[in-house]
C-alpha cells in the first residue's frame, strides 16, 4: 500500500500543479485584457489575484475543511454508544488499514443509502453514512463500504479530492466572475470604441472569452479522470481490508439502485460520495463521469473468485477493463490471501424494518430527544424543546415527568460531544 500512496501523491501533485497552471493562465488572461494599456502589469496583477483567491480558498480547506463538508451534508457525529456495530466495523476496518486513528464516524438523516470520507491527514478522518445505508445493508455489506472509504483515506485520497477540488473551485469561481462581469459591463464594445476596434484586441478578447469558458471545464476533466481510478483504488483495497469482495459489491448494487434525484444538490460533494447521487439523473458518462460505471466495479469485485488481494483484483480488473490499474511494484509487494466466508447469521438476521426503527432512534438520540419508557412497554420520544411537563401514555393513559427524561437526554448528549471532542 506505500507504493499506492507514494503513486498518488506525485499523482496529486502533478495534478494540483497543471490545474494551478490553468488558473494562473486564466488569470493572466484576464488582466490582460482589463489593463490593455499596460499589458505586463495587467498579466502580473492578474495571476497574483487568481492565485489569492486559490491561497485564500486552500488556507480555509486546511483549517477547516472536513467540517465544512461534513456541515454541507448535514452530518452529525455519534458515539460508539450510539451505534456499536457501525462503531465495531469501523474500528476491524482502522486494524486492517493500518490507519494510526479510527476515523471519527457520522450519521446523515437521508433514507438514501451513500457514504463518503473526508480528511486531509488520517488523525483528522472521518467517515459518514446515511441512516438508509444502516437500515438497507447487512454486516458484510456495510463492512465492504466502510472499507472503501477507509481506503480511500489510507490512500491520501481524501487530501487530494479536497485540494484538487479547492483548486477546481478557484477556476469556477475566477471564469465566471469575469463572464459575469463581461456580460453586466456589455461585453467588449468600451474596449474596442477605446482602441478603434483593433484586431489584435479584438482577438485577445475572443481568446480570453474561451479561455475563461474552456478552463473549467478543462479543469473539471483532469480531476474527473483522476478520480475515477481512485474509486477502482478505493474498491481494490477495500475486497484486500474485508478478504470478502462480495460484500462491497452488493452494497454498490443496493447504493445505485436506491439514488434518488435531490439526495445531493452540491457538485463539490456528489463525487465523494461511493456512488454519486448525481449521475444517474444527469445522465453523465465517460469523460464527464466522477465514477467508473457500477455495474463494471460490481463485475469486476465478482470477478476475485480465487482471492483477495490487489494482485487478484488487478487480474480481475485487466479481464474486464482491458489495461493496468497498479503498478508492477506495488503488485509485487502484495500479499496473497483468500477470500473468507460470507457471515450468515448477520445476513438471517438482518431486518431492514428492524433496523430503521434503530437508526429512527438513534437519529432521535442525537437530536438530543428524550426517552420514556412506559411500564406497558410504548416507548415516548419527546422532543428537546417540548412545553409541557408532563405526558401521558397512549396505550395506558400513565403520566409522566417530562423534565427527568429531557434532562437525561440533555446531559447524554453533551457527554457524548466531549468525548467526541
């Protein structure tokens, strides 16, 4: 796996600096075409903005860049109290990685089944999953999703994806202040009326129009093609982390047959989740595409019937994709292993209505929700900010004291929060 994470770094960089090239282009273009009089100071001013607004936007990423995803996808973050099988699979997840923390776990309200990882070094990881992912997916299923997302994050991927992804916004961000710009001001005709309609500024007008058009999406493609490799990456270690392929590969069956259109309105976060919520309604694909198609990461995951490691999955994936995906050394340092038995107590006891009650309360739990159980056995949830003090009992018309149980659940939450913190 070091030669993986030592590909992807100078990967990354290689990478980071093309798109920062094609900002600092783009911003020299358009100084020089707002400071036609002094041409060398324009393009001077002009990259010394774009690469302010980039420094600007990494120095925020940097410092607090995973909260403000996680905040973006409505995340809150829960205890292992709050959920001890998530919890155990994350932490055997930690042990085969190698990863020196266990990553802090998260639980998004959607019944959308998804998940994705952020951090920019392992001690500041974390993973989230929706409530649907824990209501529809067995043990092993959610053992292979955890995995991939660990795996991206013991792969530098999750650096990457928050750089590449700041720089990318940089470029969108300076292209379409100026086109915007462009197009309040009346596009080029105070230009030309000043220097007679030259054709030479004529020209560097034209060509600084597409520039700012091509950029982003020129910026778009690279970071596109990168992280598509990555998820194949992401998937190899995963089946090598579980030694159980299968898994991850129905839960990529049940995550892509169970999207919705308004799961995930941000762009910035679509292509980090395993299967990007927006795909499948946009009608994305090749080039444009943030992840390989499902349907071949499932073939090729079913495709490792004699074992589980990378130089298994390679095979698998040169079956079927026809090229490379590791190189040889990384290959040659892999350790063969088998594939291990499917738990099927997990699977026969697994009751997706069962299960959502649970994440129903453990949502309620985190909401900070107070729990009265009634001596007829009904359970009452009463919400944080309930006005009265007391409630009765549906079933069997019992009074109870709200204040004890709000109190409880008040001071459960905030335990949970230091030691979270």
């Amino acid at each position: 796996m070091w030669e993986i994470i030592r590909l992807n770094r100078r990967r990354s960089a290689l990478l980071i600096g093309i798109l920062g090239s094609v900002l600092v282009l783009l911003g020299g273009a358009i100084g020089y075409y707002l400071f036609p009089a002094e041409p060398a100071s324009g393009i001077f001013y002009g990259c010394i903005i774009a690469l302010g607004v980039w420094i600007f936007l990494l120095l925020t990423s940097m410092t607090s860049g995973e909260q403000i995803l996680l905040a973006t996808a409505g995340a809150r973050q829960i205890s292992k109290q709050d959920a001890p099988q998530l919890y155990n699979v994350v932490e055997e997840m930690k042990i085969a990685s190698g990863l020196p923390v266990v990553p802090k776990v998260y639980i998004i309200n959607s019944h959308v089944p998804n998940a994705f990882a952020v951090g920019l070094k392992p001690e500041r990881a974390a993973v989230a999953v929706t409530s649907g992912l824990l209501s529809k997916l067995n043990r092993d299923e959610l053992q292979g999703v955890i995995a991939h997302e660990i795996g991206h994050i013991a792969n530098r991927d999750t650096l990457f994806m928050t750089m590449a992804g700041v720089t990318m916004g940089a470029v969108v961000i300076l292209a379409d202040l100026f086109l915007r710009g462009l197009w309040f001001s009346g596009g080029g005709n105070r230009r030309r009326s000043s220097k007679g309609g030259g054709q030479i500024e004529m020209i560097i007008f034209v060509l600084t129009i597409l520039l700012a058009i091509l950029a982003p999406l020129l910026s778009q493609l690279l970071y596109l093609a990168t992280s598509r490799k990555r998820e194949y990456l992401a998937d190899a270690s995963a089946a090598q982390f579980t030694r159980y392929p299968e898994g991850l590969a129905s839960a990529l069956e049940k995550i892509s047959d169970n999207q919705e259109k308004n799961f995930s309105k941000s762009r910035t976060l679509a292509p980090m989740f395993i299967v990007n919520p927006m795909a499948s309604w946009e009608g994305t694909s090749g080039l444009f595409s943030t992840h390989p198609p499902t349907a071949e990461r499932v073939r090729i995951l079913r495709g490792m019937t004699q074992g589980s490691s990378l130089q298994k999955y390679e095979q698998a994936y040169r079956s079927i994709v026809k090229e490379g995906l590791m190189a040889p050394a990384t290959l040659k340092m892999a350790k063969e292993q088998g594939v291990r038995k499917a738990d099927e107590k997990s699977k026969e006891s697994h009751d997706p209505q069962k299960n959502l009650r649970q994440v129903k309360d453990l949502l309620h739990k985190v909401d900070g929700y107070g729990l009265i159980t009634c001596g007829c056995g009904v359970k009452l949830k009463i919400p944080p900010k309930f006005k009265y003090s007391n409630v009765r009992c549906p079933k069997c018309n019992r009074m109870h004291d709200v204040s004890v149980a709000l109190l409880a659940a008040t001071m459960a939450a905030e335990l949970a929060q230091n030691k979270n913190t």
